[in-house]
C-alpha cells in the first residue's frame, strides 16, 4: 500500500508549510478524576424514599411596578405535593368525561318495581359468551349445497305498485294497497326453473337489493310483497339437501325488512325528542303506533301461515312500541302457530328462527323458548311418519344424511334454551331424551349446547345413552365427538378418564372412513394429552399413522393431522419426552406437502423457542431439530418473500442459541460447521453463527489456561479460520464489513495477531466495492452515513493494532486513508474530509506515551515504538497532511458557495485542534482562531453550541497546563447572521 497522500503537489506543500502539527499530551487518568461528580455527604436521618415531598411555590404578581418593595408582590405557599395523585383522584380530563358519557339522564320517574324488572332483564341480556347466529352463517352455506335444479317465484312487479297521487283520499289509499296485496296472492308472479345453486343465491340477493330499493322508493307494499314472496320459499323441500342454506338466504332478507320497518317507526317517535333505548309503549306518540298497527293489519291479511309467521316473527321488535307485554304475548302465539306446519323440517327451522329473534329482543322470556324445544321433541315421531318417509324416497336421501339437515336448527334452539340455563335443566333434558329412546340427533345437540362443566360431570352417563342409540340414523362416532369436544373444555371426574378413553375409542378406531375418523379422532387428542402420559398419546398417534397411511388417505386430512400436532405440542413442553415417542417423528413424516410440512415446523419450533428454559445437547433433541429447522431452510427458494425469510431464520436463531455442550468447545464448534452446511441460504443465520463462534473463542480464552493454552490458541485459530471462510459468503457487503472487523478484534483479543491483520486488511481492500446506495426496507438510501460509521469504528480498533514489522509505520492507517481517497463518493459531499478529520484523533492518540486502552497481552504501538520521535514525526506529518486537505476542501466550498457546509466543517476541525491539538504552538492556535472565524462568518453556526463551546475553553483556560488558552479566548468572538 503506497502513501499517496504523502504525494502532494508544489502548491499543497507550501499551503501546509505554515501549519505544524503537534499533539497535545495527554494525561487520561487526570481527566477522568475531573469528569467524576463530587462527592458530597446527605443526612438520611430525616429522610425516606416514600416520604412526602415539601415544593414551595413562589408566584409573583403580574401587576407590581419594577423595583417595588411590596410585601405583596410575591406569594409563597408550602404544599405537599404528589406527582400521582391527581391522576388516581378520577380528576383528570379523560375522567371527567368517562363519568359524565356513563351518567344516564333519567327523563321521568321509575318506579321500584319497574327497576328491579328492568335490572332482571339487564341481568339476562345475551352476552359476548353467546355464539351469534352470524357465526354459524358461513359454515351452514358452505356444507349444505346441492348440484340438483332449484326454482324460485321472482316477483315481477305490477303497474299498480304506482305511488296514488296527493290528491286521493285516505280511503283510495288503504284500498289500493288491499288489492295490490291480493294482487301478489291470486298469482302475479312468475317460476323461474332450473336455476343452479349458484343463479338460485344470486336471485335471491337480487330481491333482497329490490327490497331496499323499494323501500327507499317509498314503496312499502311492493318491499312487503317480496318478503312475502320470499318467506313462501321456506315452505318448498323439493330439494331438501339445500333447505338449510335456503333458510340463512331468506332470513337475511326478513332481517334486513324487520330493521327498515323498526328504524321507519322509530324515526316518527323522534318528534319532539328522540326514545331513549329503554323507552316504553307509552314514550309512543299516536302517529308511530297507528304506523305499526297497521303493519301488523297487512301481515294479518297474509293467507298461508309459513310466510305469515315468518313475517310476523321479523316485526317481532316492534311490538315494543304498542304495549308492554306485547313481545311475550307475540312468542306465545307464535309458538302454537308453528304447530300448525306439517312438515317437520320447515316446522324446526320455524322455531329456530323466532327463537332466534326472540334472544335478540327479549333474552329473559325464556318460557317460549322452553316451549319451542318441547314442541320439537313432540314432533320427532314425524321424521319417521309416512309423509316424510315418501319425500326421501322420492328424492333418494338417506336417513341418516335427513337427519343432519337438522342440526343447524336443533343446536341453535338448544343454545338458546341452555344459554346461561342451571345444571338441573341439563338433567332434565337426559331425562327426555331417555324417553324419547336415546334419539342420536337430539342428544348430539345438547351435548353441543349446554355448558362443558355440566356434560364432563356426566361423561359415563352420556357413553351410557350414547351405546343404546341406533347407528342406523346417526352414527354413533359423531355423538362421541361432541363429547369429545366438551371433555376437551372441561376435566370429568378423574376415576372415570380412563374408561371414557377406553369407551370413545373402541368405537373411534371402527370407523372406516379415514375423513370420518380423522375428524373424531382429532378431537380426542386433546383429552388424550391433558390426562395421559406419552405412552397413550403415542398410541393414539400409532392408530392415526395406521388409519391415514393406507391409499395416502392423510393427503386430503392436513388441516385435521395440523391440529393433532398443535393439541399436542402445549402439553409436552420437554422435548426430549415429546421427540422419544416412537411415533412421532412417523407421524410428522405424514405432511408431504411442502407449505404444510413448513407450518408444522414452525409451529414446533415457536413451542421449543418458547419454552425451552435451559440450553441442551441431548442428541435425539438436537438430531430431530436439525431436521426440523433443515425441512425449514429447504423451503426457501427465489420466490420467497424476505417476510418468511426473516420469520423462518429467527426460529432457526432460537434454535441455534439454545445449543450448548458446555466446556466441550470443539463438539459446539462442530455444530456451527454443520449448521453453516445446513442453513447456507438464510444470511441471517449465518450472521448468528458468525457472532457464535466469536464468543465461542472469548469463552474458551477465559476458561482454558495454564496447560491448554497452546489448544486455546490452536482452537482460537480455528475459530477464525471458520469466520475468514464464511464472511465472503454474505451478500451484503456491511455486513461482511463489520464481521471482519468484529472478527478481528477477537483474534487480537486472544493474542492470534497474524489472523487479525488478515482480518482487517480483508476489510480495507472491501471497501472499493462498498455501492453509493443501498436498499433498506425495499427503499433505495445513501451508503455514506453506514460507511462513516463503519470507519470510525476501524480508526477506534486501530490505535491498539501493533504495525508489522515488514509493513512500515502505520501501514494499516495509512491503507485505509488510501482507500478513502480512491473512493468514489457522491456528489457535493464531505464524507472524505469528515472521515479525514476523525482520523486526527486516531493519530493525536497514537502519539502519546500512555494509551487510552490496550489489550491484554498484546503489544500496541506505545510499546513497539516506546515514543521514538521518528514515530512520532510520521504521524505529525500524516496530520499536516490531513490537515492540508481539509483546508483545501474549505477553500473550494468558499468558491462554490457551499458557505453552510464549509462553516460546519470549519467548526469540527476547530474541535478536533481544541481536543487533540497542541494550541501553544503559535501556528496552530492561530488556524484554530482562524477556523472558528470562518465557522461564523456566515452566521449558520448554532448559537447554543458555540456559546457552550467558549465557555468550556474559558474553564480549560483555568487549568495551569492550559493556561494558553486564556489568551486564544479573546480572540474568538460570536458572530450572527445579518
């Protein structure tokens, strides 16, 4: 490496001639003792750390004259003061309003029977532990469909919809919308056949949009004539597999016609002042309840009883504004009216759907609720009536597939009924089943429904009634999976768990159909794990391998075996438990598909990072999650987004940082070897690993000595030789900057000098390649401030690297300088004289007897050269020559009006002469003078920092060995901005 810089033209060396450099000496153990704070005696007699504090306040008055003695001009009070305490007094603004948006107004008196009613009902109200009805909407669309044919009547509309003019009286009005309502019931519709499941919704969504055009038309009649048309829909079965998905469709619809009828009545009750949410029948004006009364009128007039109590169960809420007891005396006439419906099937969702309304708007009635299950039980002798029995034939269903197309409507009406409801009533409803000959889908459905405390407590007596069902019409691997699914919420009796295990899974393990046993099967894991060691859950695993693996039958049961895996996962959090099931890793081996195999893995791995405590080096743990984190690593590929990259390479770190063999450093050395095969593609880990074996060899610096310290060295170089390989391996080059340098000292901090100057020579000859810009977060910024940085850490690691004795005097500086100068920097920047200027402290250092810090054992420049004048001359030059360059770059800037840069430049080499430099020498004070002069000719210089920086050279100016400053400090003056 050739010192270009020493080659400077005719001009540069008389520009240099009249500035000499000389460092100032440096005494570092004195300037630490006059940075330490003063030590100063308390007296904790009287003192606590919880005690009071005591503020005296002094206020004084705006109005007194200047120069006033009044005795009043000044207040001083003594109060106790806490920080706290007005935030924990409820004072605070936010508080404030929190109690006044929760303070009800009460607009007329209440009497105290009336409240306690009221707060029953409060008491009563459906809570955010009540599953809604719209998270059971998705699932009923999606698993009851249909490839046969539907039909549909498509109301078509009718010239007698027309608005009657202002003109026409009260009585042609009513009398128009009588006959438009005839005119929908004598036939003024059409069928639409042969409509796909498909073009069947999209119809209906059709008249759900016409509804609310309709409405906004101001055409209540023709909005009343499509729900009506609508609702009929529910009485047709003749494709019953699809009856379900077909009831959530109209219902929406009669949702959707309940609330406009709702929010238009309550709208006229607005004048004068707008209900309160618990107004009464009587806060109803007369206008708003004749509106709903006539409401009711034209659902009355509706002739076939399905789509008029549909209807009439959407208005439910309304009752609300004629009379008090009007939504009570609604559900229980309702109630019987559904008994009038012969079909079983239409009759159950009937009662689901006015349960259903009946929660939303009076959840504390529950008579009519109990009625409506009771009624259900009562009609369960028709499912097997002769009427039924034909229609399935008729359509070729199965008994067994009828029977689930009532699930839907008996869960929900059970939820309902067993929402908040006592044990007892649980007891009651085993009763009736019992009678009603253990009915499968009904004691599915109450073990769905009711609380799973109260089914776990009772978990023998259901497999009792479960063994007495008939399988033909339910089977009997699906009533053991609802009880699986309530003993996987709640602990049954422990002398029992054995036996229930045993029981459920006889009838499990019969199943023949891999997706019907999976889907049991899954459920019981999680019973399994929670009561029972690794030898049960290893045979439940055995069964699952033995069911899925025939015909790769596990292929189509990923989400299934997924959730095996994650029920598993939480209750083995030792490892070496969980990887010694002999049909474990079997039963991983099942996940074929790559994503699938990936988000398995990574699901173990979060659980290890998790819960791993202590750093291992059991082999089966390390051996099974090396693979796991290599099915991981494989994964990536060009199309990766850097996201997962990220998330797959901090889950392998975790891993990696809880790998440990003690003192045994060359086994862990052999692991990072064989992680940096396995994990090539991931930067990151690679860093990790990089950084690993760095400590690795601190650590074995500090524990091997004495008789091991040749095999201390021996393996510190290896150490090395395995971070001088991988490095060129990254692909971002500040990475590899700073680990050459970071690997560097750690070899100079274990004595190992010539791999440490490889090291750093390696990081000097990078840095041509370094780009102007680099891409952080996707975004295209400058590479200067990171490069700064990197070199000023570079000029700290120097001043304790010793020079090589075939190198020449600072070989190392004077290379990176090189370097420095060659770089291509950016346009209008300073970067190259910043960096100059950072290196004067460097060489100021390198100058002085005693250095800042040294390393152990290991010989820096102050003792090679022991402060030889031709040491110290070649440094003097190498900082006239910087200095000369910066002086230069300043000039330049005067040219090119560059006037706010060069005055910040200016102002950090005065800083730097002021720190470093030896000011008695006339030369030097005199350009430092004249460098703070240009800083502030042009008035960009802060004013804070240089009244700070003045008054700290008038306090140096004190000390007897820089007294010269005193003199330096009338000569500085501050200047501002015309």
């Amino acid at each position: 490496m050739t010192p270009r810089l020493l080659r400077q033209t005719l001009q540069d060396h008389m520009t240099m001639a009249s500035v000499q450099w000389h460092s100032r000496a440096r005494k570092y153990e004195g300037e630490l003792q006059m940075c330490r704070l003063e030590v100063s005696a308390v007296d904790f007699s009287d003192y606590h750390p919880l005690k009071a504090i005591t503020v005296t306040d002094s206020k004084a008055r705006r109005g007194v004259r200047k120069g006033s003695t009044s005795s009043s001009s000044s207040s001083s009070s003594s109060v106790v003061l806490d920080p706290l305490s007005s935030m924990l007094d409820g004072t605070d603004p936010l508080s404030l309003f929190a109690a006044a948006s929760q303070t009800p107004t009460i607009s007329h008196s209440v009497s105290a029977g009336e409240l306690g009613r009221k707060r029953k009902e409060k008491e009563e109200e459906v809570g955010s532990d009540f599953e809604p009805w719209s998270s059971k909407r998705g699932e009923i669309l999606s698993r009851f469909t249909t490839t046969e044919k539907l039909s549909i009547n498509l109301f078509m509309g009718s010239d007698k919809n027309k608005a009657s003019s202002p003109s026409s009286a009260v009585s042609e009005k009513v009398r128009t919308r009588l006959e438009e309502l005839d005119d929908l019931e004598e036939g003024s519709q059409r069928e639409l056949l042969n409509l796909s499941q498909q073009d069947y919704v999209n119809r209906i969504e059709e008249l759900n949009q016409s509804l609310k055009e309709a409405w906004g038309s101001d055409q209540k009649v023709k909005a009343l004539k499509i729900v009506i048309q609508c609702s009929k829909l529910l009485s047709d079965t003749s494709v019953i597999q699809f009856y379900p998905s077909k009831f959530v469709l109209i219902t929406d619809i009669l949702d959707t016609f309940g609330g406009l009828v709702y929010d238009r009545i309550w709208s006229m009750c607005a004048d004068p002042h707008p209900l309160p949410e618990s107004f009464s029948a009587d806060d109803v004006n007369d206008t708003a309840k004749e509106t709903c009364l006539n409401w009711f009128f034209k659902i009355a007039s509706i002739r076939e009883l399905v789509p008029r109590l549909y209807v009439e169960a959407a208005l439910l809420k309304c009752n609300r504004f004629l009379t008090k007891s009007g939504i009570q005396e609604t559900l229980q006439r309702l109630t019987a009216m559904i008994r009038g419906i012969g079909d079983p099937l239409v009759a159950v969702y009937a009662r689901a759907y006015l349960c259903r309304v009946g929660m939303e708007v009076a959840p504390h009635l529950k008579d009519s609720l109990n009625k409506n299950f009771f009624d259900l039980l009562a009609s369960f002798r028709q499912i097997h009536g002769e009427s039924v029995q034909n229609q399935l034939a008729q359509q070729r269903v199965e008994i067994p597939i009828y029977l689930t197309l009532y699930s839907p409507a008996i869960h929900w009406i059970l939820q309902c009924v067993a929402y908040r409801a006592p044990e007892v009533l649980l007891t009651e409803m085993m009763d009736r089943c019992k009678k009603l000959g253990n009915n499968a889908l009904l004691l599915n459905s109450v073990m769905w429904a009711f609380r799973a405390e109260f089914v776990a407590m009772r978990a023998t007596d259901f497999i009792g009634m479960i063994k007495d069902c008939d399988e033909a019409g339910f089977p009997k691997h699906l009533l053991f999976a609802s009880l699986g699914r309530s003993l996987s919420c709640a602990d049954p009796p422990e002398s029992e768990r054995l036996s229930i295990l045993n029981e459920a899974w006889k009838v499990v393990t019969k199943v023949r159909s891999p997706r019907d046993y999976i889907n049991c099967a899954e459920i019981w894991v999680e019973f399994t794990c929670r009561h029972f060691t690794k030898r049960e859950v290893n045979t439940v695993l055995a069964d699952i391998i033995k069911h899925m693996t025939p015909d790769r039958a596990f292929e189509d049961a990923y989400p299934q075996l997924q959730s095996v895996i994650k029920k598993i996962l939480p209750h083995f959090h030792d490892f070496s438990v969980l990887f010694s099931m002999e049909k474990f890793l079997p039963f991983l081996d099942m996940f074929q598909k790559d994503s699938v195999r990936v988000e398995v893995c990574k699901s173990i791995m979060e659980v290890f990072i998790k819960h791993q405590q202590e750093a291992t080096r059991d082999p089966v743990i390390l051996n099974a999650l090396l693979h796991i984190c290599k099915t991981m690593h494989d994964s990536v590929n060009a199309l990766t987004l850097d996201d997962e990259k990220r998330s797959l390479s901090l889950l392998i770190i975790g891993f990696i940082r809880m790998v440990s063999f003690g003192r045994d450093f060359e086994q862990q050395l052999s692991f990072c070897v064989e992680a940096r095969a396995t994990f090539c593609n991931l930067e990151p880990v690679i860093i990790h690993l990089i950084h690993t074996v760095n400590q690795l060899a601190m650590e074995t610096r500090c524990v091997m000595k004495g008789n091991h310290s040749r095999k201390t060295a021996a393996f510190v170089r290896a150490c090395a030789a395995y971070s001088f390989i991988t490095i060129p391996s990254l692909t971002s080059i500040f990475n590899r900057l700073n680990l050459y340098l970071l690997s560097g000292e750690v070899a100079l901090a274990n004595q190992c000098l010539s791999q440490a100057d490889a090291f750093l020579k390696a990081a000097v000859s990078l840095l041509p390649e370094v780009p102007r810009t680099i891409s952080i977060e996707g975004k295209q910024r400058s590479s200067e401030p990171f490069l700064l940085e990197f070199i000023n850490n570079f000029f700290s690691t120097l001043l304790v690297v010793p020079d090589h004795p075939e190198q020449g005097v600072l070989y190392l500086v004077r290379g990176l300088l090189n370097m420095v100068q060659d770089y291509t920097w950016e346009d209008n920047s300073d970067a190259k004289i910043r960096v100059y200027i950072s290196a004067l402290p460097l060489l100021a250092a390198m100058s002085q007897e005693s250095y800042l810090y040294t390393i152990l054992k290991v010989d820096s420049n102050e003792t090679l050269y022991g402060g030889d004048p031709k040491f110290i001359a070649e440094i003097n030059k190498l900082c006239e020559t910087l200095i000369g360059q910066v002086l230069d770059h300043l000039k330049g800037l005067g040219r090119d009006e560059g006037v706010r840069r060069q005055g910040s430049l200016a102002f950090s080499l005065f800083g730097c002469l002021l720190a470093h430099g030896d000011l008695r020498n006339n030369k030097l004070n005199q350009l430092a003078v004249n460098l703070w002069n240009l800083s502030h000719k042009h008035g960009f210089c802060d004013t804070r920092t240089s009244v700070r920086t003045l008054e700290y050279i008038k306090h140096q100016a004190q000390l007897a060995d820089l007294s010269h400053l005193s003199d330096m400090t009338t000569r500085l003056s501050l200047q501002s901005r015309a």
